[in-house]
C-alpha cells in the first residue's frame, strides 16, 4: 500500500493530503479575438494534487473576464480555496468519480470543479502506471486536430492565417465570427480554399433576425455554426436548425448530459462541442460521451486557450471514441512561445497528435516556465489543518 492510501474492506481508498494553488500569467504569441473582446494574456489557474508520493495536475479554464460564462480567474481562486478544497481535502476517495458527486451541492462553478477533478484522475492514473487517457476509456491512439482562427483586423490577414494553418496540415479551421465579420470573411476563405473543413464560432452574438444571413452562409458548404444564439439557450437553436442546412453545434449551452439530451430531442444541433472546464471535468464529459455514441451525434473537443496542462488533458478527452471530429486541440507553438509542459504539444505533418503513452498526462511540467510565470500561490494540507498563503 503507497503512502496517502487507505483500506476500507477490499477497497484501497485515495486521500488527497495537500493541494496547491498557483497563478501563472502566459502572454500569447499573437492577440486572439472573438465576439467578446480580445485576449493578449492569459491567467491560468495550475492544480497540484498530493497524496502520499502520488501526484495530480489540472488547470482552471476560467477566462480573465466573466464573458465566455460566468466564471472568471478570481472567481475560480475564491471557489477553489473557500469552498472545493476544503471538501477535498483529507476524504478518502474510492476513485477519481467519486470527486463530481463530492462538489454536487456547490452549485455552478464547473471550471473551478474541474481543475480539481481532472487532477483526481491525473493522479489515479499515474498510480496506476497507465497514461490519463487509458485511464478514462480512451481507445484512440492518434486524434485529429483542428485550429480556432480568431477575429482578425483584415480579411487579407486572416487569409494569411488560414493559409498557414493549412500548410501545417490541420484537418480542419474554425473561425470567430460577430455581427459585420462573417459572410465576406468567409467567402474570400472559400473562394482560395473551396474543400477546406471550414466551421464558424458565432460565440453567441447573433438572433433569430439573422436567419436570413446564415441561409446565405449554407451556400458556402460549412462543416457546422457553432453557438450562434445565446449562450443559454436550446429552443431558439432549434428554430434555427430547421431553417438552416448547414448543422448548428451547441457548446455554452451545454453543461452535462441532461443539456445534451434535451437539445438534440428538441433538434436544438446536430453537433456538440464537449469542453472538460464547461462541464465540470471527466466524469461528466465521459457521460456525454457515452449517450451522444447511443444517438450518434458526433461530438469534439472544444479549447479554452490553455496551457500545456490544460491541452494535455485535452488530448486525453479526444481519445474517446464519440470525439469523430477534429478538435480545437492544437500545438502549443499556435498560442505560447513556451509552454508549461516539456516537450511541448506538436502536431503530426498529417494533422494530428499522438497519444501519449508514459503514465498521466504523458508530459513532463516545465518547473523553470512555471515559476518565472507565477505571481500567486497558495498551499493547503491535512497536516497544517488550515490553507495558508506561501
């Protein structure tokens, strides 16, 4: 039995002894626009579990500001320090799925829920011996990759993206699109790359109103239009769904199965985007996945602009078998000079990652990247009894 385990009956039981909190600030190699603004610098929040020898890392997809939903990088901080850890911290676990139920009566917060749980299931499967994406039920040993293309200040700009993003062999390209960049944006695209897989992220910003316009965009043959109305919404989607061809894909509108469920019974999408942050970690991402493989709805996975952490856990989720579509999971060269993981997330000539086969996330932490980013930590264990500020 290792240290930071316990015997009940047969069982052998995981106690999390400490958690550690740190802050890191990850300047990007190039602005990202979307519907809500631009991002020039992101701050991350990194899990590290212990128990006995064993570790887990995670990190909090939470954006800087309460646009993507309503959590935030402060907001995490506060959940996780006041409310999740202590919940945690010192319960003797059967496994990385007993975590979910555990935070349940915590309303929301499924970001700050995440970084946790998924670090759970990073330290189970590295005490197993067995990479995180085995662990989960992972079949696939190579996924295919996808790039988000955000807003940009000129249509000949982005036409330089997008030729890049090809030449590097991604499968398929996502571009954000608002209000006044869509229909010309896209067009030019289509007229230098008619077979491109081309998809669009409305992230929200349009109505019912603008039905007209998305009939215009089904002539330009697009893989899907993804979130195009509110961010909380299934009954107007399906009104769009069966005005338009092209499929709609929901993702802010999506928290769990339940959501998954009712808005393809409604025909509210024909795709869903399943992102670990947004429902809460493995757990439930693996439940979505299972009932969208019984109904065949195709799903994939959706980025956040994390680091190498939060990519790497990505990976893992896109080994599911449900995920059939090319994913935002990307390398990491595409958003940090230098990532938070070595060696850092690359991407095949033909499109794709490998599967990592060393135990956990498959990646070693860059320590010395780490620590000249952090500006803020925070340390909690059973022995001291109390978090205490390091």
């Amino acid at each position: 039995m290792l240290p930071g385990q316990s015997i009940s009956g047969d069982r052998v039981l995981i106690s999390i002894q400490s958690v550690k909190l740190s802050e890191i600030r990850l300047p990007l190699v190039h602005f990202f626009e979307t519907s809500f603004g631009r991002t020039y610098e992101r701050r991350i929040i990194l899990v590290q579990l212990g128990s006995g020898e064993a570790v887990g890392y995670g990190e909090c997809t939470a954006g800087e500001d309460p646009l993507y939903n309503s959590e935030t990088t402060d907001s995490a901080w506060h959940i996780l320090s006041d409310f999740l850890i202590p919940r945690l911290l010192g319960r003797d676990l059967e496994s990385a799925a007993d975590v979910a139920p555990l935070f349940g009566p915590v309303r929301g917060n499924r970001m700050a829920k995440a970084a946790l749980e998924t670090a759970v299931w990073e330290l189970e499967a590295r005490r197993k011996g067995m990479p995180l994406w085995k662990h989960i039920g992972g079949t696939r040993t190579e996924i295919p990759c996808g790039v988000s293309i955000g807003i940009q200040e000129s249509i000949e700009k982005l036409l330089e993206q997008v030729r890049r993003e090809v030449g590097e062999g991604y499968q398929r390209v996502k571009i954000k699109i608002k209000p006044g960049w869509e229909n010309e944006p896209l067009r030019a695209i289509r007229s230098e790359f008619p077979d491109l897989h081309l998809m669009v992220d409305a992230n929200s910003a349009f109505t019912l109103n603008d039905i007209p316009l998305f009939r215009r965009l089904d002539k330009l043959g697009l893989m899907m239009i993804e979130q195009p109305l509110a961010h909380d919404d299934i009954v107007d989607h399906a009104v769009l769904q069966r005005e338009i061809a092209t499929p709609v894909c929901l993702d802010e509108s999506i928290h769990h199965a339940e959501d998954a469920r009712k808005a393809f019974e409604m025909g509210s999408c024909r795709i869903i985007n399943v992102k670990l942050g947004r429902v809460g970690g493995f757990t439930e991402a693996i439940r979505i996945n299972r009932y969208c493989l019984e109904h065949n709805i195709p799903i994939w996975c959706g980025g956040m602009l994390e680091s190498g952490v939060g990519r790497a856990h990505n990976i893992a989720l896109s080994t599911l078998a449900g995920f059939v579509l090319p994913g935002d999971v990307s390398a990491s060269k595409r958003y940090y000079a230098r990532d938070t993981v070595c060696p850092p997330v690359v991407v095949t000539e033909r499109g794709t990652i490998l599967a990592p086969e060393t135990p956990g996330l498959g990646y070693e932490l860059d320590w010395e990247r780490i620590a000249a980013a952090t500006v803020r930590t925070q340390q909690f264990s059973t022995e001291k009894g109390k978090p205490a500020d390091v």
